[in-house]
C-alpha cells in the first residue's frame, strides 16, 4: 500500500501545505517578534485575499495577474489599517490586550466578509493553466502545486535578503531585538511596525489565493484554523527566528499531511487535533523549537 | 444605606439571593415564554463566564479553551441522563455500562456534577503541562486544547455519535437550576476570592516572581484556579445541553470560547458581577439584533457589533463595563468582607 510514489505524492502534499504555513509564519512571526502579538487577525487576511481574488477574478474577470496584484494590495492596505487603528494605541500595555484585541478584530473582519459574501462557500476556480494535471514518474499534481511552492520560496528568499540587506529590514530586526534599545538610536518603531504588518498582510493575502487554488473552495472562516496553525508553525520553529518559522511551517506541514496518509483510515478526521497535540508537546519537551533562542515560555 | 454596609458580608449575600429569587419568581409568572428563554440562557452563559473569570480574571491566566471543558460537562451529563427507552436506538457501544445501563439513568443532580466533576479532572490533566506557559503560550494551548476536545467529540462516534451530535435530550433545566447554580458559583468564587487561595491568585495574577518570593507556588494556585473554573464550565455546559435539548461538537468551538471571552471583557474581567453584566448585554443584544439581521438578510451582524464592542472596550475602557467605577461596589466590595479589611494584596500568604 504504502509504494514509493504513494510516500513521494503525500511528501508533494505535505510540502505544498507546509509553503502555506510557512508564508503564513513569516509574516506572524515578523509581527510577534516586535510586538509580542500572536495576531489572530491574520488569518482573517488570508479569508479578505482569497475573496479579493475571487472577486476580481472569477466576477469582474479581470487577467490574473491584476486580480493577484489586487488581492496583495488589499492584504497590504488592510494590514496597515489593522496597525493604525487597532493595534498603537495598546502598544506598550499589557500583552494580553493586545491579543484579545487582534481577536475582536478577526471576529471583525470574519463576519464582515460573512455579511458581504454570505455565509456559503465558493467553488474556487484558479486560472486553467495552474490547474493542469501532471505527472512525473507516477506522482499525479497540478501546476498549482508547483507554483505555489514556487512563489512561496521566491517570497521567502525576498524577505530574507530584505531582513539582511536594507536598512528598513535591519531596522525590523533591531527593532525585534529590542524596541527601546531602537528608538534610542533613531529608529522609526511606528514605521517598522507598519512595514511589518504591510508585508506580513500582503503574504497572508497571497496565501489565501494559494489555499483557495489549492483545495478549490473558500469560505469566511477558512483563515483562522491557517492562522492558529500558523503559529504553531512558529513555535515549532522557534519562536523570534525567522528561518524558524519557515522551517517549522514546512515540518508542520509534513506532520499533518503524513499523519493522516499514513495513520489508519479513523484518523484523519483527527488532524487538527494531531496539530495541537504536537504543539502541546514541543512547549513541554523543546520550548525554544527548532531554532529558537532562550525566552522564558 | 450606613446599615446596609455594616452587615456581614454573608448576610448580604443572603438578602441578595433572596431579592434575586423574589425576581426570578415575579417574572417566572409574569413574562411570556421568550423572555424566560432569554433569562435562562444569561444565567446559564453567567456561570460559564463566572467561572471563566476566575483564571482570565483573577489569576490571569489568559485561557481560551473554555468551551472545551463545557463540552465534556455537556456530554457527560447527557449521556449520564439518556433516557432508557432511547439507549437501544442510539445504539453507544462505548457507554460504560455502570453510568447508565440499558435499565437506567441517572437523576439530573448527580450527572450535572459528575459532568462538572469529568470537566475539573480534564482542567487537572491538560492544566498540569499547559499552565506551565505564560501569556499568550497558555492561550494558544489552551485553544488548542478545545479543538483536541471537539474534535475527540467528532471521532469517537461510538460514544457521542460524533457530528450528528445528540438529540431528544430531556429537559430538564429550568429557571431555578440554572440560577441556584449561579448563585453556587458566585458564592464560591466569591468565599475563595476572601480566602488565603484567592489572595495568593491575585498576586499571582500582578506579579509570579512577587508572589513566588512571598512563598506562594504559582503551580499550586493556577491549577487550583483552573480546575475550579472547568468544574462550574462543566455544570454550564451540562445545564445547556439540558436546556437546548440537543448537542453537537461544533457548538462548543470557537464561537463558543470567544462568545464566552466577549462576555467576561466587556463586562470586566475580575470583578465579581461584571460577568453577568458582560453575558446580559451581550446575550440580550443577541435577540434584540437577530430579528434585524434576519429581517435585512445580513448574516454576521451580531457578531460585528460584538467585535466593535469587544474592541472599543479594550481602546478605551479594558476594564470593562463594571470595572473601576462598580455602581453595586456596595453591595460586594471588592476588598471582600469586614473581616479582612486591612490586609493590602501583597501580603498575601498562601495556607
């Protein structure tokens, strides 16, 4: 049962899934480094670029390549709204008001997409070049499966050379650092933080087309179990490092898609709660992930 | 209003459970069935958000796994109260026997608090590793751990029928259950709350290296705080599935949770009456909306205006309705009964 093409095809799956998180991580893990904010509502970004898409797309059928363009830039504009209304004021104050804020926000941002779509979910129907069957040497995918591991390792080495290479991205990490130790050497805090939240939103809204042409469906709550999972990716990872997130967003997704191609049958309805259990277990056993530096958990 | 204030506390405590059931009679004679419905529904969301309060809000620990522990209380009560003649066609091979044969069910009482009891070993389980995490660590956790929960309700389908969830569940709460088990919950939260337990919770909930240098240990007190509010989210969740007569695993979810966390935030986290006062705003406003919702075909609204609540009140008032200025101060101060006036919070001693 379990051939070598059967393992290659769940190994394809499990990378595609784990492309997702790991776009979903970098942009959490950029904004909870600075701010020690596990945004909630960024998995709401990723319901707002999947529907930006399919509006844009499937409805006004502009080409693809503006309505994916839109759909970054509504993720960008959203994320910086979501910073400049929601988030500044309780910046220095307690970290817990910061999260429940980020939830009220997702709840926000869930149902106003609900009200605007309704409730049902949309069939999802990518351009039809990306949804081409192929196959090497028995391992069945679609072009979308490539292209999204594609973009997704364009986007991240983007971002690592902009972390490393720019003075804003070097500000970012300074900041994540230390924000006061930043300021005192002339950094713009308020607008690294925007940068953070503009790019991490706009790779959010990417994602959510990616998700949408991959399983062929959206609906409003389709971003938040991604953006729950997303930060079990970090802490896999380990938290405050970057190529963490990327790596433990590809283990986690390896985990998942093998857990249930290799566990019996019964199990796959258990996914979410394999997810939750491995998080569960990585704070207990390895608190600082894979690459993580030492905070007290 | 002078003597009002001098009496016990507990004595105040007993005037006012007195007036409240005084009420609760009145209008359990006076108002039509709908208005009931609603009433029973606050109480019942009161002592989950009650009970919530007493780890997010007194010994902050920021949990979201609380719909996780009413749903263990929701389906042990349930399958403890089964009716006989319906065992057979639900067909539960996983069933225990001894908790309900084919012969017999347990009376309401002692399934809701083996339901509560079921609930508090959970919290003891998953709180032993969990709340060894701080902040937003716990939260994650604990989300996650109400996700393990409903989705261990999905799988195990020998024993809660997994999706299609359970129906025909008698109904037996009513206004008095529902508000005799407030009134515990209050009662308990309140006593322990005055009690070295509560002081040691509250300094934890300022500072764990502070308390830990006045001898408390932190582990001791959190897992105590979150076994006790998974016992009464348990009895919530039992109430409910008696109430609503039917349970199904996505209902405990997140919508559950954040309903319940939107509630104790608006209200006031940590203050004693500010959960109720969360759970009859937000639940009323639930009816009052619903018909427009319905009526102009805007699916979600409800929930717009719970988020705009929920972030308006963390902009510009996070303590919440209640807290600060308590317009019942008089009736529950804060500082708790005469006896321990004079003790400032950080001289808490842990027993």
């Amino acid at each position: 049962m379990f051939t070598g093409t059967y393992i290659a095809q769940q190994l394809l799956n499990g990378l595609v899934l784990g492309s997702m998180y790991a776009l979903l991580a970098l942009g959490m893990t950029v904004v909870y480094g600075i701010l020690r904010l596990i945004n909630f509502a960024h998995g709401a970004l990723v319901t707002a670029g999947a529907f930006t898409f399919f509006g844009i797309y499937m409805l006004l059928g502009w080409p693809f390549p503006l309505a994916l363009a839109a759909s970054l830039l509504v993720g960008g504009v959203l994320g910086y709204l979501l910073d400049l209304v929601g988030y500044r004021k309780l910046r220095g104050g307690p970290e817990v008001a910061l999260l429940i804020t980020s939830l009220g926000i997702y709840i926000l941002l869930e149902n106003l997409i609900k009200l605007l779509a309704t409730p049902q979910p949309y069939a999802f129907r990518p351009p039809a070049f990306l949804g081409q069957l192929q196959n090497v040497g028995g391992v069945a995918f679609r072009t979308v499966d490539v292209f999204i591991v594609v973009v997704s390792v364009l986007i991240m080495i983007a971002f690592a050379l902009f972390v490393k290479r720019t003075k804003l991205g070097i500000a970012m990490r300074a900041t994540a650092e230390s924000v006061e130790a930043a300021k005192l050497v002339g950094i713009n805090v308020n607008q690294v933080v925007a940068v953070a939240f503009v790019l991490g939103s706009a790779v959010a809204a990417i994602t959510g087309f990616m998700w949408g042409a991959k399983y062929g469906q959206i609906s409003y709550d389709m971003g938040f179990m991604a953006g729950v999972k997303a930060f079990v990716a970090i802490v896999i990872g380990g938290i405050g490092s970057i190529p963490g997130a990327m790596i433990g967003g590809f283990v986690l997704g390896l985990v998942e898609t093998l857990a249930v191609g290799f566990l019996p049958p019964g199990f796959a309805e258990y996914r979410d709660a394999i997810v939750f259990v491995l998080l569960i277990l990585v704070l207990l056993l390895k608190p600082t992930g894979i690459m993580g530096r030492k905070e007290a958990v | 209003m002078q003597r009002w204030a001098s009496l016990p506390g507990d004595v105040k405590f007993l005037i006012s459970v007195g007036v409240l059931f005084l009420a609760l009679f009145v209008a359990n004679c006076t108002l039509n069935r709908y208005v009931l419905h609603v009433i029973i529904l606050i109480g019942i969301y009161s002592i989950a958000t009650t009970s919530l309060n007493l780890t997010n809000g007194y010994t902050g620990l920021f949990s979201l796994g609380h719909a996780g522990f009413m749903a263990v209380g929701a389906y042990v009560t349930t399958l403890l109260t089964f009716p006989v003649r319906l065992r057979i066609a639900y067909n539960l091979p996983l069933l225990p026997p001894f908790l309900g044969g084919p012969n017999y069910h347990w009376p309401f009482l002692p399934a809701l608090i083996a339901g509560g009891l079921v609930a508090a070993v959970a919290a003891l389980l998953v709180g032993a590793p969990v709340l060894r995490l701080r902040g937003h660590y716990l939260s994650v956790a604990s989300l996650g751990f109400m996700v393990i929960i409903t989705t261990l309700a999905k799988g195990l389908k020998d024993l809660t029928r997994g999706a299609a969830g359970i129906q025909a569940i008698p109904r037996y709460t009513n206004i008095w259950w529902v508000y005799a088990w407030l009134v515990v919950t209050i009662y308990v939260i309140w006593r322990l709350l005055n009690s070295s337990y509560g002081r040691a919770m509250l300094a934890i909930r300022e500072s764990e290296i502070a308390a830990q240098s006045q001898g408390i240990h932190p582990m001791r007190y959190k897992l105590l705080s979150f076994v006790i509010g998974a016992f009464f989210a348990g009895i919530a969740g039992g109430l409910y599935a008696h109430f609503a007569r039917s349970i199904r695993p996505y209902e405990f979810s997140f919508s559950m949770t954040f309903l319940i966390v939107i509630m104790l935030i608006i209200g006031g986290a940590g203050t004693l009456l500010g959960p109720v006062v969360g759970t009859a705003i937000v639940v009323a406003l639930k009816y009052v909306l619903k018909p427009v919702e319905e009526g102009l075909g805007v699916y979600g609204l409800v929930e717009i205006v719970y988020a705009l609540m929920l972030i308006g009140v963390m902009l510009w008032r996070p303590e919440g309705i209640v807290g600060g200025v308590n317009p019942l101060r008089f009736l529950f101060p804060k500082k708790g009964g005469r006896r321990n006036a004079g003790v400032p919070h950080g001289e808490a001693h842990g027993p």
